[in-house]
C-alpha cells in the first residue's frame, strides 16, 4: 500500500499539469498483471532469447500524407526488388507486401560459411480518404516505394461560398 501512494506522489510531481485519474491506477495494474503472466523469459523454451525490438525491422515503415486532391504514401523497403513487391488498394485500405532474399557465401581454408535470409513484409493501412485506385501512380527507387492516390471527387475539399 505504501508502494502504491509513494509511485502515485512520483507521478503527481512528475506530471504536474495532469491530474491522476482512476484510469491510470487500472492501467499501472493491469501492466503488472500481463508482465507478472508473461515473463520476459517466456519465450525462452521456444528458443527465442531476443526482444521484441527484433522484429521492428519485419514493418515497413510508412509515411501517409494527405493533401487537397491525393494521399500521397511513402513506404521504406530496404533490401527488397521491384518483383518482390505487391501493393493492393480495396475502399479505403492499402496492403503493401513484399519478401527478401539474400545469401552469402565464405571459404577461407578449412572454413566455409553459408548463411541464407529470407523475410516478409506485410503492413496494412487505412487511408485517410477515398481514392481512385485506377489512377494511383507507384515508383519505386533505392528502396523506397512511393505511390500517389488521386481522391475521389466526392472525398475532395469543396469551397463553400458564404453569402
């Protein structure tokens, strides 16, 4: 208990501007619950010793600008080939796939080394409007997938004039 009002007096000084609610001590214990459920070693007997930090490279990152007439989408795709690549756009919703591949090769005396990476990405998004999927427009250099969405005319800011 004496935990609990000393952590609640820390957050008080720390945040003066913002007002402890009871939502935030539902919050702290229900962090406490999933941390004291899953472990930090619970995937250890699987065989999987890192974080979860590892897996940050596996997603794309993307950048989605919304302008006047497009939605203009930015996506990092390091290491991937143009035919390697699969972007699919239904309503308002954008999948961008692609897979990798690479293999090196060492021999130095007695020793050879041969490492083979494969990966996939996969990221879906919820574009901010609708769009003309028949007109979107893609490029794609130095690993990065870039792809221009006109809106739809009935998604477009129209100018209302006032009387």
């Amino acid at each position: 208990m004496a935990e609990e009002k000393q952590a609640k007096q820390q957050i008080a000084r720390a945040t003066p501007a913002r007002t402890v609610t009871p939502f935030d001590e539902i919050e702290r214990m229900m962090d406490r619950m999933f941390a004291d459920f899953f472990p930090r070693s619970f995937l250890q007997p699987f065989g999987w010793r890192g974080t979860l930090a590892e897996w940050e490279p596996l997603i794309p990152r993307v950048d989605v600008i919304e302008k006047d007439d497009q939605v203009v989408v930015r996506a990092e795709l390091p290491g991937v080939k143009k035919e390697n690549l699969d972007v699919a756009i239904r309503d308002t919703m954008l999948t961008i796939k692609a897979n990798t591949q690479s293999e090196e090769q060492e021999e130095t005396g007695q020793y050879f080394r041969r490492e083979r990476r494969t990966g996939s990405y996969s990221r879906t998004l919820t574009l901010p409007a609708v769009v003309e999927s028949s007109k979107t427009k893609a490029s794609f250099k130095d690993g990065i997938l870039e792809l221009t969405l006109p809106k739809a005319e009935h998604a477009r800011a129209h100018r209302v004039q006032i009387e």
